[in-house]
C-alpha cells in the first residue's frame, strides 16, 4: 500500500500545513483530503498580510508542515508524497537567498529556519490525531 493511502497519512499531512498556517498568522479557507488535481489533499491559504522576508518564511514553514506532522505522528516516510511541497521549499529557499539577501543568506540556512519554525509550532500527536480524525470524517473542513 502507497504511504499516501494508508488511513490517516493525508488527513495528518493537510492538518500539518494547516495548524501551522495558524499559528504563523495565516487565514485557512480550505483543508481536504480529496484528491483534487495530482494532489492527495489540499490546505487553502492567504498570507496576505505579510511580505518579504517574512512572507517567505511562513510559507516555507507551512510548506514543510505536512511531513513535520507526519513526522510528530510517527509515520515511517513522512516525507514520501511530499515531493511538490519540497520542491516549492526549493524554489523559495534559492528565491530568499538570491532577492532577499542578495546572497548573503544560502538557501540552506533558511530550509533549516522554516524546519525549525513548523517544529516549534507543531502541537502534541494527540492534538494532531484529534484534528486528523475530525479531518478524515469529513473529509472537508
């Protein structure tokens, strides 16, 4: 069975992007597990409020949120199926680095900000199970 089918894996990694889209001052419109496009699920965002350098961290943040919350759920390859999360993580990383620092800041360095930032924000397994469930009943929240 594919990681992303297995119960709960897309209802843990949608929570994931979505509590901590909360916590950074996001507005959630959307969080779902059906499949929509190529994706197993999707979490609606707007950041409207913030730019620069900010801006980049709290979606490099929320990006990497889904396999940190798959991670915290203890999933054995929170990572798998996260390929376009990562890839997004890639282009933002290379962009802050290049147009915000003017290079004086490597991409590295804010990868590591944006794991740090969806770790610390995370909630406890059992808040990310409650939340997950609730997720997986219906499917949209």
């Amino acid at each position: 069975m594919e990681k992303e089918k297995e119960p709960g894996f897309v209802a843990y990694h949608e929570i994931g992007h979505a509590v901590v889209a909360k916590r950074v001052g996001a507005d959630v419109t959307k969080v779902t597990i059906k499949p929509e496009g190529n994706a197993a699920g999707h979490t609606k965002i707007s950041l409207w409020r913030f730019s620069g350098e900010e801006l980049v961290l709290k979606m490099m943040a929320i990006l990497v949120a889904g396999g940190v919350a798959l991670e915290k759920a203890g999933f054995s390859n929170p990572w798998e199926g996260a390929g376009s999360d990562l890839a997004r993580l890639d282009h933002l990383a290379d962009y802050a680095s290049k147009f915000i620092t003017a290079g004086k800041t490597s991409a590295e360095h804010f990868k590591a900000k944006a794991f740090a930032k969806a770790r610390s924000y995370m909630p406890s397994a059992s808040h990310l199970f409650h939340r997950a469930s609730l997720l997986e009943q219906k499917q949209t929240i």
